[in-house]
C-alpha cells in the first residue's frame, strides 16, 4: 500500500545496514571496502539510507557499492524493488499535479466568465442588487454542471441496453418515494423506468408551459412528456391561485395520463408553467410510449390513476376539484371493474 512504499528508503537502509562483517578479518563487504567496518551505528545506518536513495532515484554515484555476492543479490531485489517505488512515486506526483492544474484551468475560466459578466454589467449599467443575483446564478451553475453535464453524457453514450438497465437501478428507488407512483406494480414500473431519459437544467429554464407563456423560445406549449424530478426545485406558475413548489422526488404531467380516462381533463400547461428554481436532474418519458403502454395493460393505468386520486399534491397541482375528483373516482372504479379477473388482483382504491 502507499504507507509502505512510503517507509520502503528507510527499509532499504536497514537491509543494507544489516550486510556488515562483525570481525576485522571478515571478507570484503561493502563496510569494510567504505571504511564504515568500525563506525558508530548511527554513520552506518546514514550510510546505508545514502546507498537506498541512490538506488531508489537510479542516480548511483559508485562511492558505495556491493562487494561480495550475498550484497550483489540484495542489492539486485532492492533495485527491482526501488524501480517499482519510484515508478509509483513518479506516478502519484504526476496524477496530483494534473489534478491541481485541471482545477486551476477550472478556476481560470471561472474568473475570466465572471470578468466578462462585469464588464456586460458595467457597459449595461446593471443595478448591484441584480449583479448580485447574476454573479450567484453563475456560481450555482459552475459548481453543478460539470458534474450533471458528465452524468447525461455517460448515460446517453450507453447502448440501449445498459442505459435502461441504469434508468431502472436509479428510479425505482425514487418510485417508492413519490405516493402517486407508489401505487404502480413494480412489473409495469420496470418497463416504464427502462424508457426514462435523463435531462439536467440550470435555475430559470422552463420546462413546459402554456402557449403564449414561458420565456418565447419556442418550447413546445403542451405537456408532451411525464417528468420524474430527481433532486434540485421546480415551481409550478399557475394563472390563477398561488405557486406551486416540487422538491424531489416528485413527479408531474400526469395529466396526460388521466386523459386516458378522461378525455376532456385539461392538461397541466393549460393553466401551469413549469420551471426550474435551482439546478435540477429529471427523468423524462415521452407521451406516445407512456400513452401506449397504458392502452395495452390498463391494469397500470388504474394503479397509476389510484395514485393521483389519493395523493393530495398531485390534486393541488392538477386543479383537480372535489366534483373532477369524484367524476375521476367514478370512471377509474368502472376501469377496474372491467378488467380481467387476474388483472384486478392487488389494488385497491380507498372509498370516499
């Protein structure tokens, strides 16, 4: 380990040390040829470190040397050895230098975006306290978005196969989370988990909104996709009544699936707009495979539909009043009795 390659000099200078004659008449050790034969303990043992760093650092001056064959076999492991503990020495350095200088690149470019949003801000005449507010977004969105930006991009790199097999792992925790998809058999939720895409926006970017509202970029004015919220914010715009606010886990576009059992239920972005207050991580799946899946096990529409009934956030969030929630209510029990026997089996919907 690296505690070890660490005390390996000092290890080399003890072996060393310990290849001596004891006796005036003994052969020609590497003591004896170094006039070190008779020398304090403390002389020898600098000595012997002096000869492992030489061997360690492969600079090898020559003063000292093995002698016999006994230090020529040592001296022969010591080297391997010192190779392989420079070679990590060597590798370390450099890993942490390149690291150092990444972050510094990072930085760097932090300061030169910031001096260029001064200089916008100075030229604008921008008000501080609005400056303040400019110079924070860049700082959230710096600190997060290398991070997010690398998690898509591994996700969106993986075949189809993998990709799923990760958006299954990572959402199904989150499904037993959020109430209104609690209520879905893990059976369907493992097909419907497998089709999730990744999306990762910074503070202030809408994600689904009426027409004629949002930002004028051209985002689609209808909900065309149901969106699990991982981490981070979303607030809910609505034209009438107070702000929402979605702290994930949490899921919202459901209204798209209660189309399928009512077919006159307004859409969300009829009346919501839907963005982002902090850096967020969804999930999305789009309508045409949701919408699908449903026509074909319409045992999962109930359960999902069970889920909205009894969740009283998803409710607020739809504007769903107690008349649409008992015109709901009705429909989903007919949904339920209608379906085959085996199907039915597990679910349940709370009565009043």
């Amino acid at each position: 380990d690296s505690e070890s390659y660490k005390k390996w000099p000092h290890k080399q200078g003890e072996i060393w040390s310990c290849i001596e004659g004891n006796v005036e008449d003994a052969p020609d050790t590497w003591l004896k040829t170094a006039g070190l034969l008779c020398a304090p303990n403390s002389i020898k043992y600098m000595a012997s470190f002096y000869f492992a760093t030489m061997t360690i650092t492969t600079v090898g001056y020559g003063d000292i040397s093995a002698d016999t064959t006994g230090e020529q076999a040592v001296a022969t492991v010591m080297m391997f050895i010192g190779a392989i503990f420079f070679g990590y020495l060597v590798s370390t350095t450099t890993l942490f230098l390149e690291k150092v200088s990444s972050q510094k690149r990072e930085l760097s470019s932090y300061h030169d975006k910031i001096e260029l949003v001064d200089y916008w801000v100075r030229n604008r005449n921008i008000p501080k306290k609005l400056n303040m507010k400019i110079r924070s977004y860049y700082s959230i969105v710096w600190s997060k978005a290398r991070e997010l930006q690398n998690e898509k991009k591994i996700l969106m790199e993986l075949p189809f196969p993998l990709r799923a097999a990760a958006a299954e792992h990572i959402t199904l925790p989150l499904m037993q989370q959020v109430l209104c998809l609690s209520h879905v058999d893990q059976k369907h939720w493992k097909h419907i988990s497998r089709r999730f895409r990744a999306e990762w926006y910074p503070p202030g970017k809408f994600i689904a909104h009426s027409e004629g509202r949002g930002s004028g970029e051209g985002l689609k004015p209808e909900m065309d996709s149901l969106w699990l919220l991982e981490r981070g914010k979303v607030v809910s715009v609505k034209q009438e009544g107070p702000n929402v606010s979605l702290i994930g886990p949490q899921v919202f576009g459901c209204s798209l699936i209660l189309r399928k059992v009512d077919a006159n239920f307004p859409l969300e972005t009829d009346t919501n707009t839907y963005m982002s207050t902090t850096p967020v991580w969804l999930w999305r799946i789009n309508k045409e495979y949701l919408l699908q899946y449903f026509s074909v096990n319409r045992d999962a529409l109930v359960q999902f539909c069970e889920g909205v009934l009894v969740d009283l956030e998803q409710l607020k969030l739809l504007n769903v009043d107690s008349d649409m929630e008992n015109s709901l209510y009705a429909k989903v029990l007919q949904m339920k009795d209608e379906l085959p026997e085996e199907e039915d089996l597990g679910m349940s919907l709370p009565l009043g």
